[in-house]
C-alpha cells in the first residue's frame, strides 16, 4: 500500500482525484436539474448514458475553471475528464437510488 500511495504522489494521481471530485461535486445539482424528470423511469445503463450525455457542457466548463485554478498540464485534461464523468454519473445515479427508496407521501386534507 504505501508503494501505491508513492506511485500516486509521484505521478500526482491523488491530486487529480481530489480535483475530479470538487468539480463532479460542483455539476452534480446542474446536472439532476437537466436530468431528474426522465433519469427515474430509465434502466442503470439508460440513466448512465443519459446523464453523460445531458452533462457534458456542464462539465466542460467547470473542468476548464479547475484546471486554471489547480494549475493542471493541458495533458491531464483527458484523464481529469474522464475522472470527472464517472464520479457525476455515479453521484446523480446515487441520488436517483436514494430517491427511489423514500416513499412518496400523499397526504390528505381532514
């Protein structure tokens, strides 16, 4: 373990994760917004898709801010792209689970 914790800081993977997380974080209400009146009537796969596809501008432009203010090489933009759409879809998929098990309550006037 501490080898692999080496390799990361050397090629500064952690670095890159921390960002991909802040700017998945920072999409992820703008994207339920575009997405949460279809995203509950799909399949996982459907849903996935979906949101990469609904996402992508938002994500583009909160990727460009981060990568000028984390000083981020042009380089890594691909893989801190890629890092950044997996945690969003797995964070709007997650809010989509997590809103399917809390019961709707219809509540009646007396």
């Amino acid at each position: 373990m501490v080898i692999k914790s080496f390799i990361q800081k050397l090629t500064g993977e952690a670095k890159l994760k921390s960002v991909a997380e802040n700017v998945a974080q920072s999409c992820a209400a703008i994207v339920w917004k575009k997405v949460s009146h279809r995203i509950n009537e799909m399949t996982t796969p459907q849903a996935q898709g979906y949101v990469r596809g609904r996402s992508g501008r938002t994500l583009k432009v909160q990727l460009e801010q981060a990568l000028v203010r984390y000083g981020i090489q042009e380089s890594r933009r691909t893989k801190l792209t890629d890092m950044a759409m997996n945690l969003l879809i797995a964070l709007t998929l997650q809010r989509k689970h997590e809103q399917q098990l809390v019961p709707n309550v219809i509540r009646k006037a007396a």
